[in-house]
C-alpha cells in the first residue's frame, strides 16, 4: 500500500510537472500573440494615418485641376473677347485706309 501510495504520488508529481511546463508554453504563446497583435495595431494605425494623407493630397489634387479647368474656361472666354476686338480693330484700320 505504501508503495502503491509512493508511486501515486510520483506520478501525480510528474504529471504536475508536464502540466506546469505546459501552462508556461501557453503563457509564452499568450505573450507572443499579444507582442504581434501590438504590432499588428501600430501598423494598422500608420497605414490609416496614410490612407488619410493620400485622401487629403487626392482631394488637393481634384480641387487644383478643377480651378485649372475653371481658369482655363475664364482664359478661353478672354482670349474671344480679345479675338473680337482684334477683328473690329481690323476692320476700322481697313476703314481708315479706305
């Protein structure tokens, strides 16, 4: 009986042991795995501060060619007025040479 006592308690003892190893192995895991989700949320926020600048920079873009479209359209409208005066000019130097 005090043998069969002894061996019980060896056992228990080293199953114990292979228990405790492995809920270190678990915890080390658990560590891990909390590091990378750490990194894994540093990166994801730099990437959405990124995806906010290049948002900010294409709607920059967007307004400076829609000004340059609208320029553009002001400039055009100049350049006919300029044409017509030119022409009327044409004709009165034609006029006075007559």
């Amino acid at each position: 009986m005090m043998e069969d006592t002894a061996r019980i308690v060896e056992s228990t003892a080293g199953l114990a042991k292979k228990a405790g190893e492995s809920l270190s192995e678990i915890v080390k895991t658990v560590e891990e795995s909390a590091l990378q989700v750490d990194n894994i949320t540093e990166v994801s926020r730099s990437q959405s501060e990124i995806s906010v600048g290049i948002t900010g920079n294409i709607e920059s873009v967007g307004n400076v060619a829609e000004e340059t479209s609208r320029l553009m359209g002001e400039a055009g409208q100049d350049l006919k007025g300029v044409l017509a005066i030119s022409d009327e000019l044409g004709r009165k130097i034609e006029t006075l040479g007559r």
